[in-house]
C-alpha cells in the first residue's frame, strides 16, 4: 500500500486523524448502525459502475475498500485504484484483500483534491460516504472530471440531507439525539458520531447537490433516493 504523499489541509488532518481513531471499528458500526442495510447500498452504487476501455474503476474514500471489492465483483476484470486519505483506514482493509483482488485493488493514501493519476485515466469513479468530508467540493469534483475519461461516469453515494424530514422527523431525531449517543457508549468516541450527524446536517438536499455537479462540468446527471433517502446515489459524467 502506498504510504501519504501529500500535505493535508487542517480539516483534512482533524477529519483524517478522526476516522484514524475509529478504523478498527468502523465496519461494525456501518453494519450495526444501519441494520446491515449498508451492504445493498454499496451493492447499488457497484451497479452503476460503468466501465469502458482502460478498465479502471476509481474508488475515491475508499475506507475499509468494502466499495472496491464490491466493484470487483461486479466487474472482475476492473482494476480498482483505491484511494483515502486516511491511512489507518486502507490499512484495516488490506486483510479482506485475496487473489485476483489482492492484485487488482490498489490502495494508495492520497487526498481526492490532488489525485496521483493522468488525465482520461479511468472509466468510472466510485465514493461512498465521502464526498461530506471533502472540502471544498468544487477542488474534488475539478480532480474527478480531469482523471475521468470523456464520456466517463462518476457515482456518488452519500446520506440524505438531514435538511429534509424523513420519516416524519424519525431519522433526524435518531440522527442528532441517539447516533452520538451510541457512538459513545460503544466506541468511546462521541466526536466522530456527533461530525458524522453535523455533517448530514448540513449536505444539501438531493436536488441542490445535483446542481453542485451540473455547476462542476459534469452532465447527464441523475440521482435516486434509496431507503426512503436516508441514502442516496447521484451520477454524472465527464462531457465527450
């Protein structure tokens, strides 16, 4: 795995150094904290993947690479650069790596804003739960569309906007009342559940977040609410 070569930001340090200290339990908090239903998301956002002639998938916020070998399985003759810029993350990852995975998934710790790739290098790229803690988003999305290929798809999973009342107001109050709470009890770390529920407060709605990519250069976008949109999966491509 390739080590950092870059030089963070300060939020990117704080927000790096957080995940860092939850690493070791992040997988079972994804599972527990949304019933397991985190699995059939990652499942739709590999769906959408669409691969082209280089056969490169981008895995931006690649975490634990659950989205990585979920692409893979998809498409087995992808290569997957996997990338975070959290390290203690990839790290944690390396043990689900095996075989033709092993070979295929290439977990480089790097930041979304300055990606280590050539222009028109991938086909697809992939971020799940990420796009939140990169700011700002306009430097992500210039990156996304410089390595993507023309005519290249970039799929963006990410919580709904805690703006909007989803099922009556219930998700936000488990949102901001009971996640920090059960962050706290289990991983004594109220401080990441507490950023996770600020920062899904502050995600705009689906509708204004599309606008974000349109703004950004990409086109043909779409997006599609999942689970009554407590999640929801946009996509955009890069102009021919």
């Amino acid at each position: 795995m390739t080590e950092p070569n870059y030089d963070p930001s300060p939020h990117d340090s704080a927000v790096s150094g957080m995940f860092g200290a939850i690493a070791g339990t992040y997988d079972f908090f994804n599972r527990f904290l949304s019933f397991g239903i985190d699995i059939y998301w990652r499942h739709v956002l590999a769906s959408a993947v669409r691969l082209g002639d280089t056969k490169r998938v981008l895995d931006l916020a690649a975490g634990t690479l659950d989205v990585s070998l979920a692409i893979r399985r998809n498409y087995p003759q992808a290569t997957v650069p996997a990338i975070d810029f959290c390290h203690p993350m990839l790290a944690r990852g390396l043990h689900k790596l095996a075989g033709a995975d092993g070979r295929s998934i290439l977990p480089v710790t790097a930041d979304a804003k300055h990606l280590p790739l050539p222009d028109a290098s991938v086909d697809c790229i992939t971020i799940a739960f990420g796009i939140r803690n990169i700011l700002p988003r306009e430097e992500a999305f210039a990156e996304m569309l410089r390595v993507l290929r023309p005519g290249g798809r970039a799929c963006i999973l990410e919580f709904g906007s805690g703006r909007e009342r989803i099922w009556k107001g219930l998700y936000n109050f488990y949102l901001t009342r009971i996640l920090p709470r059960i962050g706290n009890l289990f991983s004594r770390d109220r401080t990441a559940y507490t950023y996770l529920a600020d920062t899904i407060c502050a995600f705009p709605p689906a509708v204004l977040f599309e606008d974000e990519m349109r703004s950004a250069g990409f086109v043909h976008t779409w997006y599609r609410k999942l689970t009554s949109g407590i999640v929801c999966l946009h996509v955009g491509e890069k102009p021919l």
